[in-house]
C-alpha cells in the first residue's frame, strides 16, 4: 500500500468499528506489512475484514486475504486453473502459472506431460491428490520457473535447441497493475 492517507483513514475506521486503540507502533506494524500490496488490493482487504471479522483483524488477516485466501482454497483455485489449462492447452505446450507452486506439484509428479494419461473419472482422486501436494510445496522457498510442455521435452531429448513459446496462465492484467502500483 502506498496511499498513506488512506492507510491511516481506514485502520482508524476499523478502530472504531473494534474499539481497539491504535499505537504508533501497530500502525507501522500494518504498514510495512501491507507495503507490498496495491492499494486497491488493501482496500478490498480493509472492506472484507471490516465486513467479516468478529475481533480486530491481526496482520496476518489481511496477509491471508491479499493472497488469496486460506490455503484450502488456493489450493482449490490452482486446481481449477489447472483443470482448465489443461482442457485448452494440453500437454504438448510448455505452461508458466501465475503461482509457481503448481510447477512444484508438477514436478513432483514427472512434469507437465503427465496430464495426458488422466482420465476424467480419476480426476477428483487428482484433485485431493494435489491439493495436499500443494498445502506442502506452497512452504516451500523455490519453485521452478515453468513447466515444459511435451514438445520442449521432446526436442531437448533429440539434441534440437528449439525455443516453444510458453503460454502463461493467470498474468492477464497482472503486469500492468505492477506497473500502475509502482508509478509507470
């Protein structure tokens, strides 16, 4: 969050709501946590809490809500981003998520190409399957940078240095909102 006033405005407003004084401390305390975060972002987040809370909101509150939740559900949002990508995309194309942790679920598994031998009477086997996957490698530190599609692989096996283009999924709007957010 960058908008200071508006920081301010909002956490004296859940102050009031929660009748919790607020120190100059807790107010540092918010705002570096919420420093990587748009405004925008951290005003829907003020609005969710304020609407959903019972006891004034910690910063981790607001953390899991500008991330995107509990990780129950993120882990269900991946699923379903994968889901789709691969009924529009396939295996055949090398994929680069919006969140990396699905990559290290896929590699943990053997990969992107693994997609092509499911069966959709397995899939909520695969679902469960990957959730707890994911509840595990989002502790994770690092995660690979994409995953490569059959056709990658394939080339790469025969010797050949053939770049594929590797469709994202997820960025739609993303980099302009960084861009807006950081002043360009």
């Amino acid at each position: 969050m960058k908008n200071e006033k508006a920081f301010k405005e909002s956490m004296v407003t859940l102050s009031e709501l929660f009748d919790k004084p607020l120190s100059k401390l807790l107010f540092e305390i918010y705002w570096k946590a919420l420093d990587p975060f748009t405004d925008e972002e951290c005003k829907r987040a003020f609005n969710e809490l304020a609407l959903s809370s019972k006891f004034f909101p910690k910063p981790a509150d607001f953390i899991e809500i500008l991330r995107g939740g509990r990780k129950e559900d993120q882990a269900a949002r991946a699923w379903i981003k994968v889901v789709e990508t691969v009924r529009r995309v396939g295996n055949y194309q090398s994929v680069q998520f919006d969140d990396p942790v699905i990559h290290s679920v896929f590699k943990f598994w053997g990969g992107w190409p693994v997609t092509a031998d499911w069966r959709d009477d397995e899939l909520k086997w695969k679902q469960r399957e990957f959730e707890k996957l994911y509840s595990i490698m989002v502790r994770n530190d690092s995660h690979p940078a994409y995953l490569p599609g059959t056709c990658e692989i394939d080339n790469a096996a025969r010797g050949f240095d053939i770049k594929t283009d590797i469709v994202k999924i997820g960025f739609e709007g993303k980099t302009a909102q960084r861009q807006i957010a950081a002043g360009g």
